[in-house]
C-alpha cells in the first residue's frame, strides 16, 4: 500500500514546454473545425432560401464566403506563427523537459485526450500522442537500449524483484497504467486513504512481476492489439531470465485489446502465447457498450436534417477506439472498409476464447444481489452484465467461460472493479498455480 500524493491547486504546472507546440497545433485544427461547422450551418440556412453556395460543398459565397475564408486564412497564420515561435523555443521547452519528472496530473490529462482523439494525434504524428510501451519500476521500457532492465535505485536501495512469473495488466479506455492506483479510504478517519493496486497485490501474495502496458486507447483495438503482439515478443527475448508463466489481467478495451493481440499471433514462431497461462477480465465489454451505440444514434438523428447536419461532425470527433467499443471489435475485418460513424447491425467475425488458457471474468452491477433480475441487468454503469460475461442471443458469439471462471460482484461501478477486495482476492484464488487449466466451456 502507498499514500497517494495530493492534487495539485495549480494543474497548469503539470504542463510541460513541449506540451505546448502540439496543444497550439491541436487548437489550430479545433478552430478551422469550429469555423467549417458554422459555415456549414450557414449555408444550409441559406440554402433552403435558395441563395447559391460558394465552389465547394457546405461553403458560402460572396461576401460571406469571403468572410470566413478570411477566419480561416488567419487562424493558419497564427497557427503557423506560433509554431514558428514555440519551434525556437523548443530547445529551452526540451532541457526543460529533462529535468520535469512525470506527474499523475498530466499523465491522466494526455490518456484522456488520446482516449478521445489518439487516433487523429497518431496520423498527424503529435507529440501528444502516447506511444505503446511496458512500465516497470515506474518507467518505460527501452528494448533499444543494450539493459532496458537496469535501474538506478533510490536512497533504499529498493527494486522490484524480477521473477520467471510476469503478470502484464492493461488499463482501459482513457486511462493510462498509473491509474491501476487507486485510494481507498482508510478504516479510521485519522488516517490518510491508501492507495490499491491489483498488481501489487498478486505480487505479493502469488509472487509474479507486475508489468504495465501504457497504450493509445484512441487507436482502433486491432491496432492495438497487433502492436501488443510484437511487443510481447519482444518482451520475451529481454527478460533478464527465462519467463515460465506470463499471465494477463485487464480492465474494460484492455480485454478486447489482448483477445485481438491473440487473433494476431498466428506465426508459429511465436513465443509469447506459447507462456500464457491466465487471462482475467475486469468488466470487458466483450459484446460491446451501449453508451457508444447511443452516440452512434445521435450521428444519425443529427445528420437526417439539413439544419443539423453540420452539428454531426461534433459526434464524429470520438476515436476509432471509442467507435469500436459499440459491438467489441476485436479484428481488422470489423472495421476495414466500414464507415465507423454508419450505424449497421453487428457484422463482427466470431472469435472464440482462446484454447489452452484460463480465461476468467469479472462482471459487475450497481444493483444489490437480491434486486430483481431486471434490475442487476443494469451492468456497472458502462457495461452490462451480459456483454462482460460474453453472453450472447447467438451461440456462435458466446464466449464459454467455464461458471467457476465467472464471478459478479454487487453494488459496484466499473472504475470501483480497480478497487474491490471481493475483486481482488477472487484473482488470487484463480491465479494459483495449484489451480491447473480450466475449460472454457459451461
């Protein structure tokens, strides 16, 4: 357990210089998308007037045409000006940096932003947009570098001990790999909250390594999925010593990103699958979220007027990451040749569970266990039972987790599955290695 730090009253110090050039960029393309929105509202207006508009689809002309042609020329210039001046700058904003330790404050701040636009920052090659990479002992992970495993200790001498059993837990949508930290509150009043964390936990009571995956949740989840692939690869061929157990424990997309990674590990040279032994889910929604099908709805309730039509465009800046969440892709073909922002039923391939491994999972609800059946249906506020449980109306797209692999815990929110001690011993007790292989199947 470790005392979390306090907020900051100040969050714009948790900026960094180089925060800055990018941010600047991404209010640049904010603004030209404000301005083509109103312009596209004003002329549908006018449109239904019978004014003409200007050369290019959902533009003005004349006068007006002229007007916001000039916003917009302006917002590139002082776009481009204060690139110019943030670019000079940008050896001061780099020292800086080097000397500016990381803070939960921004971490939390650039997971959110690629959770929502992480796939727009990745094709424009921002600064902002978060790289995959494991953590270990509080930092990244170089496989460039000739020792990615040697760590400077601190005044105590303490390093995270490296054992042949490494557990890899991968955070959910908008999220990042600190936030597997969570306050609870302490028994007594006086004391400050503590603070929980379910890899440290295993660590303790079944002694595995705990390694964290830090990813763009923005990015499609066969996107990610693939990248995890490679880098789990690369993992085994730099471990310190021969890894004889890799297990896996997930919360929310991080379940859908590590079935997609399995669908991706088809080469036989593979040696990363061939060491998984556990798979745990933490409220994945496997079948999808009903909350993204909501905002699916409101592209098309949006786009069906003319007058409304522009506003649509505000629905379509959600992530491929978020789009995928509607039926739980998981594979290239889910989404490749789709338009992600059409509303059509769930066309998703059939993917199983993999075979050979224990898959468990964790399902919650905000009901109590003895509300009616309708009401526990409800889910944790995200994601509904039947989705984190796998269950679905087609056997085909029913995932067999064997009934002594699932659990539902009562009363509990989705973010609060991070915190749970019903959650927590329940992976122990699935985790031992006393346990053997469980069936997938009912």
């Amino acid at each position: 357990m470790n005392r979390p730090t306090q907020p900051s009253s100040k969050p714009l110090k948790h900026l960094r210089g180089s925060d800055l050039a990018a941010i600047a960029k991404l209010a640049t393309s904010a603004t030209l998308g404000v301005t083509s929105m109103v312009e596209g509202v004003h002329q549908s207006v006018w449109g239904t007037l019978g004014a003409s508009g200007g050369a290019v689809a959902g533009q003005t002309g004349g006068l007006t045409g002229l007007i916001y042609k000039t916003v917009r020329g302006v917002t590139h210039l002082v776009g481009k000006g204060a690139d110019l001046a943030l670019t000079q700058l940008q050896s001061l904003f780099e020292a800086a940096d080097q000397a500016a330790p990381e803070t939960p404050q921004r971490e939390a701040v650039l997971a959110a932003l690629n959770g929502v636009l992480g796939d727009q920052l990745d094709a424009s090659q921002s600064s902002l947009a978060t790289p995959m990479t494991f953590r270990w002992a509080g930092r990244a992970l170089n496989f460039r570098l000739p020792r990615p495993f040697a760590v400077q200790t601190d005044q105590t001498g303490l390093v995270p001990p490296v054992t042949d059993k490494v557990l890899l837990l991968i955070h959910g949508l908008c999220m990042n790999d600190l936030q597997w930290n969570i306050s609870t509150q302490s028994k007594t009043t006086t004391e400050p909250p503590l603070t929980h964390n379910h890899g440290q936990w295993l660590a303790d009571e079944l002694g595995y390594t705990p390694i964290y995956l830090r990813y763009n949740t923005g990015l499609h989840t066969s996107q990610n999925g693939r990248l995890l692939c490679g880098q789990l690869e690369e993992l085994m061929k730099h471990w310190p010593i021969p890894i004889e157990e890799l297990s896996v424990v997930v919360h929310s997309m991080g379940g859908l990103v590590i079935r997609s990674a399995m669908n991706c590990a088809i080469d036989p040279t593979l040696t990363w699958p061939k060491h998984l032994k556990n798979i745990a889910f933490l409220g994945t929604p496997h079948h999808g979220a009903p909350l993204e099908r909501a905002g699916n709805w409101i592209d098309v309730i949006l786009g069906s007027t003319p007058f409304s039509r522009p506003f649509a465009k505000l629905g379509q800046l959600r992530s491929a990451g978020i789009t995928d969440l509607r039926y739980g892709h998981v594979a290239d073909e889910d989404w490749v040749g789709h338009d992600r922002f059409r509303s059509k039923p769930d066309s998703r391939i059939a993917l199983p569970l993999p075979a050979h491994i224990n898959c468990f999972t964790v399902a919650a609800t905000l009901a109590g266990q003895r509300s009616p059946l309708a009401d526990r249906l409800i889910g944790d506020g995200l994601v509904p039972l039947a989705s984190a449980l796998g269950q679905h109306d087609e056997a085909a797209r029913t995932l067999a987790f064997a009934k002594t692999s699932q659990q539902i815990v009562h009363r509990t929110s989705h973010m609060a599955l991070l915190s749970s001690p019903a959650v927590a011993q329940q992976l122990v007790t699935w985790l031992r290695p006393s346990r053997g292989y469980v069936s997938n199947k009912n």
